[in-house]
C-alpha cells in the first residue's frame, strides 16, 4: 500500500500559488454547478464554551478525489497564542478507500477562500475596479486582498479592524506583499464608501456595513458569515443586489442570507443561483456597471478536496512532505 504523505503549512504553502489556485477553484465551482460533485452540507459540532468543530466532507467526479475537512474555529485562541481556525484535511483514493495524505487545513482553508472570493470578483465585479474596502483584518485578509492585488489594477486598499491598531499592523505586514500601498481606515463607513469591491472578513452577529454607504456597481464579498446566527451586512444591500452564493443549502442556512431568511426579509428565490451557474453562463451575474453584485461565501468542502488534490499532486513530483505507512497491505 503507498505511504500516507504527511504536509505541514510550510509544505502545503511552498507547492501552490494564487494562479493555480484560481484555476483549481474555477474548475471546481464549475464541475459542482455540473452535478459532478458529492457534497453533504457541513457537519457541525457545538461546543459549550461557543467553540465549535466541523466536518466537511466530499468528492470530486474529475480528477477523481475524495475527502474530509475537519476543523475547529475557537474564538479565544489568540489569547492563548494559537489561531482561531484550524484544520486538517485528509485525502483517500475514491477507488480504494487508502488514505492519501494528511496536510495542513489551516493554509487550505485560506488560499481557497481567497481563491473563490477571487474567482466572483473576476466573474462578478466591474473591470475597472481599483478601490478596495476590507473590512476585517485577520488571518484570511492577506490571503483576500493579495488575490484581488493579483487580479485588478488597484489604486487604494481602506483595512479597517475592530481592535486597536490592528489595521496599522496589517498595513504594515502587508506592504511589501502587495502592489497597492494599503491605508488605514477609522471606521468601516470610510472603508467602504465609494469602493468598488469591499470584502468583509468578520465573526459579526450584526449587520456592519449599511445600505448607504454602498454606491452603484460595488461588488461586495461576504465573506465572515460562515455559520448559523452571523450576518455582516444590511439586508437592504441583499435585497438590492443581484446575489450569487457558493453553495444554495449552506448559504441560507449559514451564510450571510441566513438571519434575513429566517426573519423572513429574503426568500430563497431572491437568490439569483451559484457561482458555478454563473460561470458556466446558465444565469447572468452582472449585466449593467450600476448593478451591485453580492458573494455570499461559506466556504465548500469540494474546494478543499480539489484544492488538496493538486497540492498532493505537486508535493508527489517534488518530493515535498514526509511519507508514513499507517497500514499495511492485507496478506
């Protein structure tokens, strides 16, 4: 039986980059939209002390793949030193069963959440973009504003963050990552007035960016709303947004519709269908530059396992990882 390979973050990050991982999650929102995917919805498991687990499972029809995700999200851990999110995903032959890998889930978890946010801005946002408003600037927002660096010509990059000094840091730390020179914004409706893509990146419980403050032709990610009860955004931006989701099942049960779904403010049908629909030209995304386009984010267990593929893929042909043989092969 071929030995598991083993990839810690350092590994996982030295085999892959943004141009691959754009073109991995593009497949991938594409083969979901073509029913060439089995997805359950996350699993969730709840902790008392507001922590929780999830387990994310799936399978990709081509390149045939399968696997799970299984990470944790402890709100308290920077005060311990320790990430907020962490993961790992685990890779076993479809045909087989045999595990393939074990590797950092952490490191996937951000390259293919900024590659999905990137992939809906590139297919969702005005060409002539140029004005960033990131509101929130934890452990995703590198990741966020290096893909969208990647793929507009920015002019201005507004980082606001909900504690202090924390947005100057991230200034700091991501300056010489990026092309555009980011600055720091007081409040988040300097960050995102007249803005042409604004990314929200929080654990809110309520509604931080307003209505107002939105102009014609913004393209917004949402990106923080990952779970039940967490909302960032007004609901009047939805209702006056065409919005595109990742998942239907996960986003109104998890994502950024799901608190105005449950008051009853937003129906299903509001939704105007997946990325993938939409990349695949079964429904239209943005027909007119005054349009304001919403990504509703929550983070799908096929972009995992795809992504996780072709990392595993690379690390094979350059050797990267250490390999271990947890079983052995029936006699």
């Amino acid at each position: 039986m071929q030995p598991t390979r083993i990839l810690t973050q350092t590994d996982v990050e030295r085999v892959i980059d943004l141009p691959v991982a754009l073109r991995v999650i593009e497949a991938a929102f594409k083969a979901q939209a073509q029913g060439q995917v089995i997805m359950p919805p996350k699993v969730y498991l709840p902790l008392p002390d507001g922590s929780d687990f999830r387990a994310m499972p799936a399978f990709l029809k081509t390149p045939a793949s399968s696997g799970v995700k299984w990470v944790s999200v402890h709100p308290r851990n920077p005060s311990r030193g320790l990430p907020t999110v962490m993961g790992l995903v685990l890779l076993n032959d479809p045909s087989t069963g045999a595990p393939l890998a074990v590797m950092d889930g952490l490191s996937i978890t951000r390259i293919r959440t900024a590659a999905a946010a990137g992939v809906a801005a590139k297919t969702l946002a005005r060409r002539t973009s140029r004005v960033v408003g990131l509101v929130g600037c934890g452990a995703q927002a590198l990741w966020q504003v290096r893909v969208l660096d990647h793929l507009f010509r920015l002019s201005a990059l507004r980082v606001w963050g909900a504690r202090d000094g924390e947005a100057a840091a991230f200034c700091r730390r991501a300056r010489p990552q990026l092309r555009v020179t980011p600055s720091v914004a007081t409040t988040i409706e300097t960050c995102v007035r007249a803005a042409d893509i604004v990314v929200t990146l929080t654990p809110s419980r309520r509604p931080l960016v307003q209505r107002a403050w939105i102009s014609p032709g913004t393209h917004l990610n949402a990106i923080g709303a990952d779970a039940p009860g967490k909302q960032e955004l007004d609901p009047q931006i939805l209702r006056d947004a065409i919005v595109i989701v990742d998942d239907m099942e996960q986003a109104t049960h998890g994502g950024e519709l799901n608190i105005p779904i449950s008051q009853g403010l937003l129906t299903p049908k509001d939704v105007r269908g997946t990325l993938g629909e939409v990349l695949l030209r079964r429904v239209a995304g943005r027909t007119r530059p005054e349009q304001i386009t919403v990504f509703d984010s929550t983070g799908i267990a096929v972009h995992d396992v795809a992504l996780g593929h072709e990392v595993y893929r690379r690390a094979i042909a350059r050797k990267v990882g250490r390999r271990v043989a947890f079983f052995r092969a029936s006699p």
